[in-house]
C-alpha cells in the first residue's frame, strides 16, 4: 500500500474547502501523523486524521454542492458517486487533488457522478 503524504499544496486546498463549507472553524493545524487539528468558534479544539476528515466531512458537503448544480441527482446519490470516484481513483490520484477538482470544475463531472 502507497502512504499518500500531504504537501503544502494539499494543506491549502483542505484549507480553502474548510473554510468554504466549515466558516465558523477559526484554525486548522496539521501535526505529525497525519492529524488535522481544528479549532470553531466558540467550541472545544477537534482531532481527526486528514483523510477521514476528507471522506467523512469534506466528501459529503461537496456532493451537496454538486446535487444543487445538478437537479437530476440526489444528495445521496451525489454523496456515493463522490465517495466512489474517490476511492476508485486512490491508485492514481491524490484524493485531496480529486475532491477540489470535483469542487471547482463539478461541471466536467455530470457525466460520471
């Protein structure tokens, strides 16, 4: 099995859709191992691995996004398509790579989700 790393490129990107989908978040670290640690307003700090924080938070808000652009297509449809894509595509892209590109360009994706 192939460890995907983060750049800083990467960090950016979980970044920029935290913030778009996640506003009242004030602060996200990246620690050693992999771990986000992120900071909302007004509440106790949170640590998850970034991956999972990827499939189980990020993944799910984009495919949210995408069924609004696309009316034929469910939340819940969107949400297995989006997840599914990422998973199949592990050997060949980076996930966050996916996701963002999922997120910005979703209509080169009608097609396929």
């Amino acid at each position: 099995m192939t460890t995907l790393n983060l750049t800083e490129e990467h960090k950016l990107k979980i970044r920029e859709i935290t913030s778009k989908f996640y506003p009242e978040v004030t602060e996200i670290q990246f620690t050693h191992g992999g771990l986000l640690r992120i900071k909302p307003k007004k509440r106790c700090q949170h640590a998850i691995h970034w991956f999972e924080f990827l499939f189980c938070f990020l993944a799910p808000k984009v495919a949210t996004e995408y069924s609004q652009h696309n009316q034929t297509t469910t939340v819940k449809f969107a949400e297995f398509m989006v997840l599914q894509k990422l998973a199949h595509e592990l050997k060949s892209s980076h996930p966050v790579d996916l996701l963002y590109d999922i997120w910005k360009n979703h209509k080169n994706y009608m097609a396929i989700l």
